[in-house]
C-alpha cells in the first residue's frame, strides 16, 4: 500500500458519518468528506475495516499531473471528485459483507506547497427490503359482526381486522389504521380508536422478526389489529357507522445517503363497502339541497331548494323511521323533521327550523390604483345580514371551478382557504399585492353572508367570481415642480405618519436619504388625507413621496440603483401611492441685479455719448442768434463764414492733391480718360 509517510503526521480525522443504500441498489456513491476535485490532490487512498480488519480497496496517485488510478479490489473506485463508487453487478445486491467503516485518506497540497494530510471516515449501511415493487401491506378480516356482515353492536371491544407490513429491515415498518366516513373525511386515527391501549404511545402493535438464513440479515414485518379495544374506551362508536378504514405502511428507503419515508396503503373493507354500527337515532339533520344545514336559512340565490330529513342510527331489522312536517308562519315557514328505530324505545328525536330566506349575488370588483386596490360589492337579502368580502390570489391550474349552488360554493370557499392567499384588507379596500399576484395569477372576489334565523342561529352562504383586473391610474407620476412636497392619498384603513415614506435621491452618489421625519398629515376627510414633507435644507434634485401602508418599501434597496430604475419599481408596485417630485436650480438673484446694474450703465453711457455728439454739433452750428421784439419767438441763424461750404470743400482737395487719397486716386482715373 502506497502511503506516504506525511499522511500519518497530521491528519484531521473526522467524525464518522452513516450513508445509507438498499440492497438492491446497483450502485453507490460515498463522498471523501468535503473534497470536491482532485486538484490539490497528492495520494488519495480508501480503506474498508470491519470486523474481518482492514483493506486498501482503490488508491489514486497524482504523479508530475498525471492521475494513475489503482482499482486494488474489483467492484471499487474513485471518481473525479474523490468519492469511492462502488457497483453491483446484474445479479449482486448491497449484502452484510457491504457493511463497514469506509475511510478516505488523502495526502493535499497547500497553498505554500505543503502537503497535508485529511481523513473522512464514513459508515456504510444497507437498508434490506425483500421486495421493493410490493410493498403495499396485507389486510385480513378477524371478526365480521352481526350476520358476518360488518355490522357491529356499538360498544363492543372486538378486533374487528388487522394489517400487516411487507418485510423490511433493519428499522421495522411503522403502521397505523385511518378511518373515513362514506364522503372520504378523515375521522380519526388508530391512536384515537383504540389500538394504543396506552396514553404515551404513538405505535402500537407488534414486530415479527425473521433471520435470513442466507447471509444473517435480520428483517422484519410489523402487524397491528383494527381494534376498538383500549382499556379507557367503552368500544366500537356509533360515529363509525358507514365508515371505512386504510392501513398505512411506511417504509424507510435509502436516497442520496439518507433514508427517507415511503407510504403504501391498503383499504378495508375492500372496494366501495363500508361498516355499519347498530345504535339508535340520537340526531336529526335537516338538509338543504342535500346539505345539512345548522340554521333556518334557505339560500334562494339559485332557485327554490329542496328540503330533506336525515338521521344516525341503525337498526339492522328495520329501516328507521322519518317524517317530515311544513307549515307557514307569516312569511316565514316551518320545516320539522323526527325519527327513531327500534332501539329508542318508542321516543323520538325530532328538530325544527323556522326558515329565513336569504340570496347573495356574485360580487363585483371595482379597481383603483393600477389594479392594486380593489373594493367589492354584492348584492344581498335580507338586509339584516353581515355581509362581508374578500380577495383571494390562487395559483394557475389549482382550483377547477364548480357549477354554482349553494353547497358546491361552499367547498369552492374552502378550496380557497387551502390552496389560494389571502389579499390582506385595509378597511374595506383589499390590496393586490403583485409580488404575490406574480406567483399566484388567478384572482377570485368572493363574498361571505351570515345570516341568522329566528332563534338566532347563523348560517353562511357564499358566492364568488373570478377578479377582472383592470387598472385607474388616476395620477401621471410624473415629476411635480410645486414645493413643498405635498400629496393627497386615498386613505387604506387606519394611518398614522409611520405610513408616509419620503426620501431624497443623490444622483451622484446613487443613494437615498430619509425624510420620513420630515412629514407631516395636516389635514383629512372621510377618504383621503393630505401629507406634507418640508425638507430642510431644500436641495435641487430628485424627491419621493409614498404611503407605504403595506411596509413593503426599503430604502436601503435602493441604494447603488439609478432614479429612473426607482421610479420604474415603484410605479409599478405602488401605482399612485407613490409621488414624485424635483426640485431645480433656481436662478441666482444676485445675478438679476448685476444685469440691472449693467444695463443703467450702458444707458447711462449711451446717453452721455449721445449728449456730447449732440453738444458738438450744436457748438458746430451755433452763430448769432436775432431775436424781433414781438416776433412769436422765432430765431434766425445767421452763417458768420465768408465763403460758400461748397467753395471750402474745393479749396481744401485743391491743397490737398499731391496726397494720394480714395478721391484723388479717383480723380486721376477720370482725368486719365
């Protein structure tokens, strides 16, 4: 055996772990501890030790990068990770001789070039079941009652069955008995009726075991009666009458290294038959459209309904007897019903319900808010009724939709319940939450009417239709240039300031800044209230206004997201509930006054420009001035110049001819001509 000398100087050896495989598994799979690679992998070596000693059964060597893998024992090897495989052939199964300690011994390089040594013990065990296609236990009759029919006095302590598991090994099978009415509900278990006679176990019966000769596997199966027979019970109960009963068998299988439940069952009787346990009649329903009803209430929402008797009890000579009585009580009406068998002695047991008649229509849904928000209304009678709603969200292809009535409404309402969630209300208003709207794409508006007979007992009627979700939008969520920060918002039961979420967006940064604290509700009516933030300092940027009445923003998500990418979200998830606003660089006013300043300079400069031309030339102009007496005061320029501005104009280019200027170059062009 190839093991190098550092392996044994500092390994860390690891607890032992179990892994789990059936035995008529072709193949297993046993990790070396948390090594995922042969990367850093030196020496790697696997070790069977049992009772019989020690033996390297497969070895694998990294020399210079090259993997040399050594299958010492046929049947064993090491895959790519490390982990020891181990096959069966055709006709081999996982046997006792499998059992064992397998150990993992691998020499790894570190990060500075050192080698270390790791040790990963695991504990391989086999879980024997003879047959794994059969596993469905066996159920027998012991006792068969009155005629050998399946009908039982009530009281008696019989073993009326018993059921018995497959073979297993090495945990025994766990069984239990479940009884069922005529409709398919659960009555009640084997722990309830009788078949633990004490009050702290959770299983009762007994273990067979059986020991394979062929290889010295102990297997076993289990076997528990149908009994009626606990010490602290009086017998078989009247409320087994028309019932029937499974035997559960479950079973430990082997997956991945662990072992995991497997159930079977197996009814009894068998096929459609029941039991019947002779009692008397000890109640009368009374039943609506085939439902038994709790109440004087008849649902007229789908047409007249009809009215039943129905009792318990059963004689096995005879059938019982029922009759039935109607009467008018103004514009209520009486039903009565009373039965009895031979076993009450001549007494009757009777029930009457004076009935309330009552309709509920479908709801209707009206939406605001983008499809978030979504009021119900239903018609209803009689007005003295507790009319109230609600919304649920189910996913695709869980609910199949039954015909309307007033029972299958019913079960439609607790189909509901179970498989669909609940949109949660805020006063009257029911809030679409699109997270979960996402996962769950199927809406149903569903209304709920308790009504109340004349004796005050209550019965509900339900009525539902699929949510039509359309949106409002009744705001542009735009930015808004008005300062202060200011809302309006439709009000979703209660509110209080720790509703209002305001925040400031630094597009530099990318990050958001609280100005939660800065809010204030300053005024409200009936339907909405009014919110002002006044952010102090004011800065130029981007702000956000919401009331988050469902707690669903958080501000530190935002932080390293673009404002436009913010602004998308919340939109999309809180509609009009969420404002948004910006604020601009305002235009400096110290510049307007230095503009001003500006111009009163330039106009002052204009004019005293203006004002010296015009003083020259009126100096230019100037002569003596000859006022008439008496002359309207008119003035008269006399010119003091001798000489004609004509004659000045020529004596001056005569002076000037030699000069080489535009009017005698142009001068010279003529003459040349």
């Amino acid at each position: 055996m190839k093991i190098f000398a550092s392996l044994f100087l500092s390994f860390a050896l690891a607890a032992s772990s179990d892994f789990w495989v059936n035995n008529y598994d072709k193949s297993a799979r046993i990790p070396c501890g948390d090594l995922a690679s042969l990367e850093n992998v030196q020496q790697l070596s696997w070790i069977k030790k049992n009772k019989a000693g020690s033996v390297e059964i497969a070895e694998l060597i990294n020399e210079n990068g090259e993997i040399k893998d050594d299958e010492k024992v046929a049947g064993f090897r090491i895959d790519t990770s490390g982990a020891l495989v181990i096959s069966k052939l055709e006709k081999e199964e996982f046997s006792l001789q499998d059992i064992a300690n397998y150990i993992c011994r691998a020499n790894l390089r570190s990060a500075d070039g050192r080698f270390d040594a790791k040790d990963s013990t695991t504990k391989l065990l086999v879980n024997f079941v003879i047959d794994k296609d059969n596993l469905e236990p066996v159920v027998r009759d012991k006792r068969l009652g009155e005629d050998e029919s399946k009908k039982y006095k009530e009281g008696v302590k019989y073993e009326i069955a018993e059921c018995e598991s497959k073979e297993a090994g090495t945990d025994a099978p766990v069984l239990r008995w479940i009884a069922f009415d005529s409709s398919g509900e659960m009555l009640a278990d084997s722990n309830a009726f009788g078949a633990c006679k004490t009050d702290d176990s959770n299983f009762c019966g007994k273990t067979n075991d059986f020991f394979d000769k062929q290889d010295g596997r102990q297997i076993q199966t289990t076997t528990l009666p149908l009994a009626f027979d606990a010490d602290n019970l009086t017998g078989i109960s009247a409320k087994y009458d028309q019932a029937y009963f499974q035997c559960e068998a479950t079973y430990k299988e082997a997956w991945n290294g662990m072992l995991v439940e497997v159930i079977k069952t197996k009814r009894w009787p068998a096929g459609d038959d029941i039991i019947r346990v002779i009692a008397p009649v000890r109640n009368v329903d009374i039943l609506v459209n085939g439902v038994p009803v709790n109440a004087g209430v008849l649902d007229m929402t789908f047409g007249a309904p009809s009215l039943q008797c129905r009792s318990d009890g059963f004689d096995n000579k005879a059938e019982n007897e029922l009759e039935e009585k109607r009467s008018r009580a103004g514009e209520y009406f009486k039903f009565a019903c009373k039965s009895r068998n031979a076993l009450n002695d001549g007494k009757w047991v009777e029930k009457e319900f004076v009935f309330t008649e009552a309709t509920l229509e479908k709801p209707v849904a009206e939406f605001s808010h983008d499809g978030l928000v979504a009021e119900l209304n239903a018609k209803s009678s009689p007005t003295a009724a507790k009319l109230t709603f609600a919304v649920y969200q189910c996913p695709a292809n869980e609910i199949e939709l039954k015909k309307p009535g007033t029972k299958e409404n019913r079960e439609m309402f607790k189909n509901f319940v179970v498989k669909c969630i609940k949109a949660k209300t805020y006063g009257n208003k029911h809030y679409i939450d699109k997270d979960v709207a996402r996962e769950n794409q199927i809406g149903f508006a569903v209304a709920i009417l308790a009504v109340k007979d004349v004796h005050e007992n209550e019965e509900m009627l339900f009525n539902y239709a699929p949510l039509n979700q359309s949106g409002n939008r009744r705001f542009s969520n735009e930015e808004e240039e008005n300062f202060p920060i200011q809302a309006w918002f439709d009000k979703m039961g209660a509110h209080d300031s720790f509703d209002i979420v305001a925040f400031y967006f630094n597009e530099e940064e990318k990050s958001v800044y609280a100005l939660s604290s800065d809010s204030e509700i300053n005024e409200e009516n009936d339907e909405q209230f009014h919110v002002v933030v006044e952010p102090s300092p004011t800065e130029a940027g981007k702000y956000v206004l919401c009331y988050d009445f469902a707690d669903k923003i958080d501000l530190n998500s935002f932080n390293d997201e673009s404002y436009e990418s913010i602004r998308e979200k919340l939109r999309n998830e809180h509609a009009d509930f969420c404002r948004f606003f910006v604020k601009k660089d305002s235009f400096p006013w110290w510049i307007i006054i230095v503009v001003l300043i500006l111009l009163i300079l330039i106009a002052a400069l204009v004019f005293f420009i203006l004002k010296k031309r015009k003083e020259a030339k009126d100096e230019n102009e100037s002569g003596d001035i000859v006022r008439e007496p008496n002359a309207g005061g008119s003035v008269t320029a006399v010119q003091n110049h001798e000489e004609d501005a004509r004659e000045e104009f020529a004596k001056v280019v005569e002076e000037n001819q030699d000069e080489n200027t535009p009017l005698n170059q142009e001068t010279k062009k003529s003459s040349a001509v």
